[in-house]
C-alpha cells in the first residue's frame, strides 16, 4: 500500500511571538517527488520536521494515511511508519557513530526495522550500495575516512535500505561541493524513478530543486505562497516572494559567470 501523508491547515509557534507555520496544508504521498523551497526562517524545515514526527503542530494535524502521526505511539504502529518514511539530513558528521564502522550504520535499520538477522542485513547493505552505484570497500570503513560526498551517499543508502514510500531530504546536498552534488543528485535521481519512490526535497538551492523534482511548493514566513509543476513556478513564477527567489538566483548565477 502506498503512503500518503497530508499536513492540514498546520500551524506552530513558539512561545507568543514565534510562528514558524502559519495554516499550512500539503499533500505528499508514494510517486511523487516534491520540492519545497525559501529562504532561512521561511518554515520548510519545520514542515520537514513535521513530516517525520520530530515536532508537532500547535495546532491542525498531520495524518500518515488518514491517521494523526500524533496517535503512532503503540511501537508497532511507530516501526510501521519509520519503515515507510525515512528522512536523509544536511549533518552527517553527526549522524554517523564514529565508533562503528558505516556497514554496522547502514545495517542498523535493516535489522531494527526490517526484522532482519545480521546476515540478512549485511546482504541488503551489499545489495543496496550495489544499487546505488557505491564502492563495496566504502561500507566497512570508518565516517571520518570517507569524504562529505560518500557520507552523503551512504546515509542515502541507510534511509533506502528499509524500502520506504517516502524519502524526506532536508538540506541534504547543500553542505557538499558542486561536484558532490551531482553524484548525489544523479544517485537519488535515479532511484527516485526507478522505484516510485516518493520524494521531499527540502532545500534553498533552486537548481538542485529544479533537477530533482516534479512539484514544488514555495514557502514565506510559515505560509505555501505558491505551488504546482515545478518548472512552471520556476519559469513563470506567479507570486512575487517566488520571482524574487528565481531573480536572486539569477543574479548569482549571472554575477558568478
């Protein structure tokens, strides 16, 4: 079954003065691969959050195939959705134990989620860093002996291993060189559509958004400003706040030529 997330009317603040949603409604679900861009403070890592049971609205929901996220306390219900929805993050200095190697950090889920032995977990890592093109002799070395790029690679593979429905992304290329990037964009790419899986890639680069995605919603002091094919809003932007991101965008880009 596919797995449909729906985020309604969602608003958070913090404390009296801080609101960081302001009545946000999206939908994201199996297949689709959706973008969702502004600039610091605009609220898409708060909906990123959201999306993965970090943090809670203050008030609307967000319903993981109809049922509030909230009431996914009882284990089995939370290991059912932490098999369906996986999150890849910007930091992975930290989000790699340095005292174990990469294969026992990619093999964790599998076992955890998948209910597999470690057997069976080592050959899901070998098979899935197959699959995404990843030297085998990357996985049993340690994080630091590995660049940013080939870190960014292997968490991908952690999130993967468990064949979710839903990849969350949060800023996940923005720390890496160009170069970094493309692998890691082509790699997700590629899986992406291979597989149907659903994507949300949260981030303030446009061109990696534009690369990556079909959808886009464009978010402005809590608030969706705009939303709908990605290279519609993109090419004919219809909100102001959405011309001035690509108008920015353009100067650098031009400024940088």
């Amino acid at each position: 079954m596919s797995t449909v997330i729906e985020v309604v009317d969602v608003r958070k603040t913090y404390g009296r003065h801080v609101t960081a949603l302001d009545g946000v409604t999206a939908m994201f679900e199996s297949g689709r691969s959706v973008g969702i861009v502004g600039e610091s403070g605009s609220g898409k890592s708060s909906l990123g959050r959201m999306l993965v049971g970090l943090s809670t609205p203050t008030s609307g929901q967000v319903l993981v195939n109809g049922r509030d996220l909230r009431q996914l306390r009882r284990r089995s219900l939370r290991l059912e959705f932490l098999r369906a929805v996986q999150q890849v993050a910007q930091d992975t200095t930290t989000t790699f134990d340095p005292r174990h190697t990469v294969r026992e950090a990619v093999r964790t889920p599998a076992q955890i989620l998948g209910g597999m032995d470690k057997a069976a977990a080592d050959d899901a890592v070998d098979a899935i860093v197959e699959e995404l093109g990843i030297g085998a002799e990357l996985v049993d070395r340690y994080p630091h002996e590995l660049s940013g790029g080939q870190r960014q690679r292997l968490s991908i593979a952690r999130s993967l291993i468990v064949r979710p429905d839903i990849l969350i992304c949060d800023e996940a290329v923005s720390a890496l060189d160009v170069s970094a990037q493309a692998v890691v964009l082509n790699v997700l790419k590629q899986y992406v559509r291979s597989h149907s899986l659903g994507l949300v890639f949260i981030s303030h680069g446009l061109p990696a958004t534009a690369f990556i995605t079909d959808e886009l919603l464009v978010m402005n002091a809590g608030v969706v400003v705009e939303e709908g094919d990605t290279a519609t809003v993109l090419g004919e932007p219809s909100h102001a706040y959405t011309r001035q991101l690509v108008e920015a965008f353009r100067t650098v880009e031009t400024a940088a030529a």
